[in-house]
C-alpha cells in the first residue's frame, strides 16, 4: 500500500457529530417537558461551575434547523443526538405527545438534509419522578426505561437505523451515585454498584425492546467510555493496579453485554462492599447479554495509575470500593479541561477490543477536546489544537484498522460548544463556537473545515 492509501478509511466508514438533549437543547419549560435529575441538580448551590444551568443551554429546542444546516454545510453524514426522557415522558411514565413531536420533527429535519439521524436513547437526563421514586438504584427505573425506549421506538423507528441504549453507564452510576459529582449528586458507595446494575439491566431491557419490534437495517449497541490504564513500571504491583483500575472502570460494563457476566476479579476486588449483588436477579445476566450490532467506544483519554503501599487503602480513583490504587496527574500536554492526549492509548484499546470480544464491531462515538478557543482579529477561531487532536486520534483509529480492528466509524464530540455537566460552559468541546455572551451566535471553526476535508476525501490528508 503505498502512503495514499493507508491514509484512506474502509469505504462506508460513519462520519458524524454528536451532541446529547440536556447540554444543548434548552426549551426546559416547552412543550410539557418534566424535570430531570439534572435540572434539579443545576439548581443545588457549589454543584456547576460559576452557578450555570442549562436553561438555554445553546438553545438547539429553537435553532435545530440552523444547526442541522451547519452540519449539511460542513457536510457531515451523521449525527448523533439524544432524547431527552423527560421531554417524551414528563413524569416517566406518561407520554407528552408534543414533547415526542420535537423529535419527530428533528429526524424529519436531518433527513431532508441528507443527514442520517443515531439516537442514544439515555444520555444521564433522568426524569426526577423516577428519581424520587429511588432512581437508577432502583430495579423499577430499568423497566421504565424499557418503556419509554418502546415508545421513542413506535415513532422514530420508521425512520431512524442507529440506535445506542445508554450511553456511558460508568457515569451515570459511579458519578451520580458514588461521587456525587453528577445529578443526583448522591455519594454512596453501595447506591453507585446497585445504579451500575440497574443501567446495564435497563440497556439489555431496551436492547429486547429495539430487537422485537426491528426492521430490516436498524442496528442496536451500548456506548461505553473506555480509560485504559497506564502504568511506568511492569512489574507484578502495577499489574494487579491497571487489573484492579480496568476491571472496575472499563470491563465491569463490557463483560456482562459480552454475556460473560460481572467480572469476578471486581466482584473479589470490591467483596467488602457487601450484599450490593443482591440486586442482581436470577435472569438479569442473561437479559443483559444481548447481542449488540456493535460497540460504542467513547474514548478521550487514559488514566495513569500506581499501586498504593497498602493494598487497603481507599483509592483516589472514584471507583466504588476501589482498594489500594490511585491514579496519578496526567502528563502533557494537557487539553483545557486538565486531559491527556494520548492517541496511541486509542490504538492500542481498538485493538484490544477486537482481540476481547472477538471481532465485534466498534464504532468511535465520541472523541474530541476541549480547549480554550480565541476569537481572532479576523473573526475566526484558528483552533489548531484541537485540529492536532482530532488528527492525531483519526491516526490511531486507522493504525487499529490496519492491525485488523474493525473500525466502522467517528463521531466527534461534539457539533457545539455546550453545558459541560459539573463545568458548564467553560470546556468548549464544539466544532462549531457558541457565544455564550453574544446571542449564542453559531461560529464555525478550523477544526471543523478541517474535518470536513476528512469526510470528503474519506482519508486523512497526506
Ligand atoms: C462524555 C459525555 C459527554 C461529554 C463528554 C466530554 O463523558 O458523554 O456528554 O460531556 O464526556
């Protein structure tokens, strides 16, 4: 092959942009929608940077037409978004019929536009019914969730092929139920394994929903966000940390969609948590286990990890039970949000996965950095950090291709500027600049022209 062609991405290769409903849309009072965990949280004194909420958010519930022209200008293929819970189902139970036209209109929107729409059906915007009701820790949620998955199905399904179940279950249990650090904020060890359950529960629930009532074309899979663990030594000690540090964060949630169920190591690993197994019902390994079309790999970073002199000592890593490794500061250079940028960690996870779930198929489904961007004299945002990074993690996708991973497409994260969870508006991950303080003017960036060239030629540039 000569320099050209390992330059080129397999034909039919996914090109997207991805956003999620909470950190873009606003509208939170229109249409009949309900409260979600994280309207409530934004609400919660010392939980958002600077007190932001998403109230307006980019405002995307007013602009979608302007925005999906972006994306046909940029001419961008996909686009992945999700639906907001408790827009359709205000109180997560009862449908809001002009809270499910939105997206009606949406898809309809993105695909006069030639864009083809990818719905996550759970993008951590839990109604807060449900959350009063005991939320994720709760069995009962995954069943509404099902539900709710069946309905957004009946009325988008004619139209939209590419479904994920949950996206990134990782956050949604241990940050808003370990840590604290996302809504609800509930910071219980016990609580964040039970949510972690309930989500995958829920995700192989909604994957029986999606396959039953399947046309021809549709395809169903599970996002989940990867963090391999590095370490600077090889020896025995920092083995068994990058085991006990990828068994809680990364294979805890792949193995049971793989249909091995949890891990064993982490069920030893984290024994002293308790009974938390209790939730897990006779059948629950099996409903998970359904057979996804592909992997959502969501990937921005590793995590660089050491074993701790007392292997009981409570980890810094945020895992719930987690014993006896910390993760230490990452190396630069940093992005603005305080992350590595280590390509080669994305080679090498690719490649994993492949090896792991024997050949499964893997779709990238977010990637992307955060910087803080400038405003030029000239009126455009020169971002060439994140163009570097974008470039450089399209390499590494195509050296896993090329060391047989089957790759099948990109999403970059994200379309806009948008509310950042925790961070609110200080971490720009956009291709596309919103200006916060003007009228949330749409400006399109260098690193979106740039990918823009990608998705024409279909090929880095030589
Ligand atoms: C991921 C989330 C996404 C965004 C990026 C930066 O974990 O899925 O919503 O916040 O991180």
């Amino acid at each position: 092959m000569n320099e050209a062609q390992l330059n080129r991405f397999p034909p039919g290769f996914r090109w997207g942009v991805g956003t999620s409903a909470f950190q873009i849309e606003g509208g939170v009072a229109e249409d009949g929608r309900g409260r979600s965990v994280w309207d409530t949280f934004t609400g919660v004194e010392g939980k958002i940077h600077s007190g932001h909420t998403a109230d307006v958010a980019c405002d995307h519930f007013h602009r979608y037409e302007e925005d999906f022209a972006l994306i046909a200008r940029l001419g961008v293929p996909g686009y992945r978004f999700s639906v907001s819970w408790p827009r359709v189902m205000p109180d997560g139970r009862t449908l809001e019929v002009r809270g499910l036209a939105f997206y009606d209109r949406m898809v309809d929107a993105l695909l006069d536009r030639g864009i083809s729409p990818s719905v996550t059906l759970y993008h951590w915007d839990l109604p807060q019914a449900l959350e009063d009701e005991g939320g994720w820790p709760a069995r009962d949620t995954a069943y509404r969730f099902a539900d709710y998955t069946a309905l957004v199905q009946e009325l988008l399904g004619d139209r939209v092929d590419h479904w994920t179940t949950v996206n990134e279950p990782f956050c949604a249990a241990f940050l808003g139920y370990g840590t604290g650090v996302h809504a609800p904020g509930r910071s219980d060890e016990v609580l964040a394994m039970r949510a972690a359950h309930h989500l995958m529960l829920g995700h192989g629930l909604a994957m029986q929903v999606l396959r039953a009532g399947a046309r021809q074309g549709q395809e169903f899979g599970l996002a989940l966000n990867f963090a391999p663990a590095l370490t600077d030594v090889d020896d025995a000690r920092y083995r068994e940390a990058r085991r006990k540090f990828d068994g809680l964060h990364n294979r805890f949630f792949l193995d049971p969609a793989l249909g091995r169920g949890y891990p064993e190591d982490v069920l030893a690993d984290i024994r002293h948590l308790g009974d938390w197994t209790s939730v897990i019902h006779y059948g629950d390994l099996e409903t998970i286990a359904q057979p996804m079309d592909w992997l959502g790999v969501n990937y921005y970073a590793p995590a660089r990890v050491i074993p701790l002199e007392d292997a009981d000592a409570v980890s810094n890593c945020g895992l719930p039970g987690l014993r006896g490794v910390d993760v230490t500061p990452p190396r630069g250079p940093l992005t603005s949000f305080g992350w590595e940028q280590t390509p080669e960690s994305l080679t090498d996870l690719l490649v994993w996965l492949h090896e792991y779930t024997g050949g499964l198929p893997t779709e990238v489904l977010e990637n992307g950095a955060a910087f803080e961007d400038r405003v030029e004299q000239d009126g455009r945002i020169h971002d060439s950090e994140r163009e570097r990074y974008l470039h450089e993690h399209l390499h590494a996708i195509l050296a896993a291709i090329h060391s047989g991973a089957d790759v099948r497409g990109y999403v970059v994260w994200s379309l806009l500027d948008n509310f950042e969870w925790a961070l609110g508006y200080t971490q720009r991950f956009g291709l596309v600049r919103v200006d916060f303080a003007d009228g949330l003017r749409r400006t399109v960036k260098d690193s979106a022209r740039y990918y823009a060239r990608v998705i024409e030629k279909n090929a880095l540039p030589v």
